[in-house]
C-alpha cells in the first residue's frame, strides 16, 4: 500500500487510475456492483472479481459511475490463495481414492 490507507473510503473515475502503484486488496463498488480487485506491484489492477449480485441503487448520473475503492489488506494473494488450497484437496481427494 502506498497512499490509500486501509479501512478509509475512496471515490474515482478511474478504477485503474486509482489504483496505480498500489498493492493489496479492496473492495470496490460501481453503480451497485460490488467486487473484490488485488493489485499487485506494475499492475493497477491484477483481478476484479464481482460479489454476489448487484444491488439497486437510487444514485443516478454522474455520481453512481464512480469507483468506491476501500483497501482491505496489503495481501497480494488473498484471492488465489483460496484456489491453490481448493485445487490441492481436489488431488488430496482424488489421492485417497474418493
């Protein structure tokens, strides 16, 4: 993390902008639609995954196309943690005959 602090609330145009020399985890939100986005060091934006299902929002205009952007962790690897250790009890599993 360079110069968004973990836990405060950002808004921008540009998610990639914002992003930009940043490394971590947020959350982000755009007209409703949440997502989870990790940034890794020389790339603004190294997945953007959306969370569940968008949500209605009253915001129109301008305001409802900007990016909420909350940095969560300084983790770079939170989102392919989770499918590296899916993918290792799939051949466990398979190892063991089930």
């Amino acid at each position: 993390m360079r110069n968004l602090r973990i836990g405060q609330t950002y808004q921008a145009e540009n998610l990639a902008q914002i992003l930009d020399g940043e490394y971590g985890t947020f959350v982000v939100i755009q007209g409703g639609q949440v997502f989870t986005a990790v940034s890794s060091p020389g790339h603004s934006i190294t997945s953007l995954v959306p969370v569940g299902a968008r949500i209605p929002t009253l915001n129109v205009g301008p305001i409802a196309e900007q990016w909420q952007v909350t940095p969560i962790s300084e983790a770079t690897d939170v989102l392919g943690a989770g499918r590296y250790q899916q993918a290792g009890m799939e051949r466990e599993r398979r190892a063991a005959g089930d």
